[in-house]
C-alpha cells in the first residue's frame, strides 16, 4: 500500500536540508576564522599605533637620570602633552622610586610627585619586565589595552622607571562589529540565497526520481503502458532509461509467464491424471482438477495443507521420506460406494544448484486396471478350476476303465456316460468362453430383425412346455415337476432383436429357473410395454439370491453356491453371456431377488410403435 510521503520526510527537503546546512557550516567557519583574523590584525595595528615612540623613552630615559627633579618634570609634562592623544586614553610615567613623575591627563596633574599605587606598574619595576593586558570597565562594558615599559639606561643598564600606557579598545571592537554585521548579513543573504537554490537543485533531482517511483508503482499494479521523462544524459538520465527499459522487459516478462501460466493452467486442467505441486515444507500450492475430484477436495481447501495429510498416507511416510526417496505408490481410496485406487508418483522440484524447493505428486487413476488384473487373474483360475474338476473326473474314469472296467457290462456304460457329461460341460463352458471373447472384442456378429416379440417368446416358452410333457409322458420317474405361467399383453410387439442370440438369453433364464425351483413350483413370465420399452420377465420361486450377491450375479464364474452349481452342471457363464447380449440388443438386464422367496430377472428392451398402415400394402 502505497502512503503519501510528508514533505519534511522527503528527499527533497533532505536535500535542500543538507545544501544549506553546508552552507551555513561553511560561511560560520569562514566568519569565525575570517572575524579572528581581522580582531587580530586589529589589534597588532592598535597596539602599533599606542606605542610609545622610541625617541620618547630615550627623552624619558634622560629625563627620570637628571639630577634636577623640577626641570625634568617640566620637560616630562611638556613632551606628554605634545604626544597625539587620540589613540591613548592616559600615558603615566613613574621612575623607579615608584613615584609618579608626569601624566598626560589634564585633571590629574595633581598626582605628579605622589607616590603610585597600581600594583601592576610596580610589579613591572620589581621585575624590570614590560607587561600587556586588556581589561573590561564593568561599569560601561569597555575595554581597554593597558601596556608597561621600563624605562632602562643604556650605558649601565640601570632602571630609571616605567611608561603606562592605558588605551581605550572601543574603536577596534567597533570597527570589528560593523564588519561582522555586515558578514552576517551578506551570510543570511548568501544561505537563502543558497537554499532557494538548494530547494530549486533538489526538486531538479528529485523531480525525475519521483517519476521513476511513480512508474514503478504502476509495474507494481502490473500498467506497463507508462515512459519515465529522460530529462538529461546524467546519472538520472541514465536511470530513468534503465527504469523504461526494465518496464518493457517486464512486461515482456510477464506476457511470457502469463501465456506459459495459462499454457500449464490448460494443461492441467485437461490432464486425465492428478497434479499435486509443493514448496519444500510439503504445503499444497497447486492443485489441479483432476487431483482435486480424485481427493473429494477442492483447491482452495487443500491449499496450505500438507500434502501427508491430502492424500492420507502420513502413518506410512515421512516428508523426510517423500524427498530422500522419491518413489511411486498405490493409495487405495475405495470405499463402500466405489472403488478408486490410485498410482501416486512423486518427483522433486530442484532447482540448478540443487535445492529442493518443493515436490510434485502425479495421480493416475488404476482402478480399472486392478480391476482388469484382478478380473484376469480370477477368470484365470476360474477357467482353470473349471476345467480341472471335469478333466480330472474324466481322467478317473478312463484310467479306471483302462484298468478292466470296460470288460463289466454294468459299470462301463456308466463311466462312458459320465466321461460323455463332463466332456459336453467342458464343451460347452469352452463355447460360452468364446462367445464372451468374441463378445468383448466386438466381434461377436448381431443379425438384428423386427420380430413380434410376443410370438418370439411366446414360441420359446413352448419349447419348455414340450419338455414338461415330454417328462410326464416318460416311463421313468421325471426329475422335477414345475409349471410355466405366461402374464402377456394380447398386444403384438414389434422389437429389433437378433433371434438366436435372444433365445440363448431366455434359454439361460428359463434354465437357471428351472433348476432353482422347487418341484412342483411355478415359473411366472410376463411381457408387458412401457412407453419406449419392452420388459420382459422369468420369475421363479427358488431359494432367492442373498443380497450381498446381487451385484455379482452377472460376473463370470460367479456363483451363489458353487457346489450346487457345479452338481446341475453350470458353467456361471450363462448370466454372464445374457448380460452381454442384452446390453448389445440396446437393452438392460437386472435381478430383484428374496431369499426363500424366489428370483425375478427382468429384460428391457427398447420399443418404438409402429402403426399398423406401414405394413399395408399400396
């Protein structure tokens, strides 16, 4: 988010800060060293100026050495007054008996010849040393220059006394502070003058800095539309081309990763297989459709979520695991409603330095090829347990009559019987066998015929109704007595059906109900229409079929009771092979069954009427 910078925070400001804090710095250094140096010079030349001559220390020096005090005072007074007294405020001349001889003071003529009291006057004759200082009137603020000479004779080197200078500074300090005014003011007028420049230099910099940064931001929100203004050939200049060029390759940039981002966005959402990607913590971040509906997820809520805990195998794996080890796996997530195994296959995400920065996990849906492996190996040892039991009976029996037993005329006839039963039921499972193949790899020929279906059926049932009477009228005991009912509409059904692949599906039923019945019972068949099919049904009265196995019923091989089964004779291909056939006529094949009470299997078959003036004659 971007927060409007205040101006003292800004680097213009901070620029304009810096140049006239620099100047300011500078013309304070300068004025200081510049300030000294004239208070100085100043005062070299004022001490200059209040020395005093040196033709009037030698006159003094004289002076004080005369035998005549009288005269010498005379001329002591005399040569003071003729000394220009406009740089000293008072001159004093005291010999070395610390006794004031002259002043050039007019009202203090009357201190001649006293003795002197200033302690700095008589250290300086103590001492036989010149002595300077400046001192502060606190009374008026002035300043004054005080200097002390002794006075020393030439010939024997002997001290005669001292000169007191005592002059007034005022006129220097003036003279310093009228200068400094003026530096001061011409520094106050050169700082504003420097920081209207300053002010005027910075926003010259910082005008196209703030351009840049506006043109950033507008990357930022991904508008690459937009040219910094190249205002020179300067650093600047070279930065704002920089920033426009770094805008036209980002927008390259990102037209680039937006197409290729759509490209595996496409790609991953045609896919057939799952795509699960991770960073290298193991957190979901993509996740595409086909991941999401094999997972019963969705993306945004598998999104952050360890990708363990996604696909449930964190009692089995390690993240530490999944990237040492990067292996593939089958994740078994069936459940009561459906079947669903999955191959997941993990590689890692590495960059050129080696750096794992994440997983990706691809999901392959196999459950039909378990299924189709787990179907062959059964149908595998189905066919060869069927093929077993016969084989080996019929194995028995010849070796048996190898062995003698053909020679009794009694238990021969048996064995050839039985040999002759087991070889028609292997037979007919290899027959059913190859229907079946021939069903599933489409080759299997339909003749489909509109036939009258009612007389179709009609006709086949019939065929059982002759075998009833055909046990009845055998003289020995028949096997089972049951009854065939026939619920028809009186309606002719016109239905395209191939007809012997038909009746092989009623015989199947017919048979299977037969068999279950109990004797004496009844085998209801119904044929009624609906409003775009056909149904027809063969209800029995037998054990029923246990619930758990109704959804197995039309499997190859498959088998309620196999023992009983296999003692009638059954193949288990025979509702395998109607299934089939139906499902090829266009129509559908179901069960609804009780135990103890009996099975009902129903056919539909799809119907269009036709009216009766198509078949008339013009």
């Amino acid at each position: 988010m971007n927060s409007k910078i205040k101006y003292f925070q800004s680097i213009h400001f901070k620029i304009a800060l810096v140049l006239a804090l620099i100047l300011l710095v500078t013309l304070e250094i300068v004025g200081a060293v510049f300030v000294n140096q004239l208070e100085n010079k100043n005062m070299a030349s004022f001490k200059k100026q209040v020395q005093v001559p040196t033709y009037v220390n030698t006159t003094l020096t004289n002076e004080l050495s005369s035998s005549s005090t009288t005269k010498a005072n005379v001329k002591i007074k005399s040569l003071l007054s003729n000394i220009d007294s406009n740089n000293y405020t008072e001159i004093k001349v005291v010999d070395a008996k610390n006794t004031i001889r002259g002043t050039n003071e007019v009202g203090d003529q009357s201190s001649v010849g006293q003795k002197n009291f200033r302690t700095d006057i008589k250290n300086a004759i103590i001492n036989r040393r010149s002595s300077s200082s400046i001192t502060s009137n606190p009374g008026d603020s002035s300043r004054y220059y005080t200097v002390i000479t002794p006075l020393i004779k030439s010939s024997n080197n002997e001290l005669v006394g001292v000169v007191y200078v005592h002059a007034n500074l005022n006129t220097v300090y003036n003279e310093i502070n009228q200068i400094t005014i003026i530096y001061v003011v011409a520094a106050m007028v050169a700082i504003l003058s420097g920081l209207l420049i300053s002010i005027v230099i910075s926003k010259a910099i910082t005008k196209p800095i703030d351009e840049m940064k506006k043109q950033t931001l507008q990357i930022a929100r991904g508008d690459y539309s937009g040219q910094v203004h190249v205002y020179g050939r300067d650093e600047l200049g070279q930065l704002a081309n920089a920033v426009n060029n770094l805008s036209v390759k980002v927008e390259e940039s990102q037209e680039s990763t937006e197409s290729e981002r759509q490209r595996l966005d496409s790609v991953l959402t045609n896919m057939t297989d799952g795509v699960i990607a991770t960073d290298r913590r193991g957190y979901v971040i993509i996740m595409n459709d086909e991941a999401a509906s094999f997972l019963e997820t969705t993306e945004k809520d598998a999104l952050g979520n360890s990708i363990l805990d996604i696909l449930d195998i964190r009692k089995e794996y390690s993240l530490r695991d999944l990237i040492e080890n990067p292996d593939e796996t089958i994740i078994d997530r069936s459940d009561k409603d459906h079947d669903l195994i999955l191959h997941a296959h993990f590689s890692l995400i590495q960059r050129d330095s080696g750096f794992v920065s994440g997983l990706v996990c691809v999901l392959h849906d196999v459950t039909e090829q378990q299924k189709i492996d787990n179907d062959r190996k059964e149908f595998v040892s189905n066919v060869s347990h069927e093929l077993r039991t016969p084989l080996t009976s019929v194995h028995s029996y010849i070796e048996a009559l190898q062995d003698g037993a053909w020679k009794d005329p009694e238990i021969a006839p048996n064995f050839l019987k039985v040999t002759q039963e087991e070889t028609d039921r292997m037979i007919r499972m290899i027959n059913d066998l190859l229907t079946l193949s021939r069903m599933d790899s489409g080759t299997q020929k339909i003749d489909k015929e509109l036939v009258n279906i009612t007389e179709l059926y009609n006709y086949i049932l019939n065929r059982f109704d002759m075998i009833i009477k055909s046990d009845d009228n055998n003289n020995e005991k028949p096997n089972k007595h049951y009854r065939i009912e026939r619920r028809f509409t009186k309606q002719d059904l016109w239905v395209e059906v191939d007809t012997d692949r038909f009746t092989q599906v009623i015989d199947n039923l017919m048979n299977n109900a037969i068999k279950y019945s109990p004797d004496g019972g009844v085998i209801t068949c119904s044929l009624y229409k609906t409003k775009h099919s056909v149904i027809l049904s063969v209800r029995d009265q037998g054990l029923g079929i246990p619930r758990s196995s109704i959804p197995h019923i039309f499997d190859r091989f498959y088998r309620v009771d196999k023992a009983r089964s296999r003692a009638q004779g059954g193949t288990g291909l025979g509702l395998a092979i109607s299934k089939e056939v139906v499902e090829a006529l266009g129509g559908k094949i179901w069960v609804e069954s009780t135990e103890n009470r009996g099975s009902t299997f129903y056919i539909s078959l799809p119907y269009e009427p036709i009216e009766e003036d198509l078949w008339d004659e013009d």
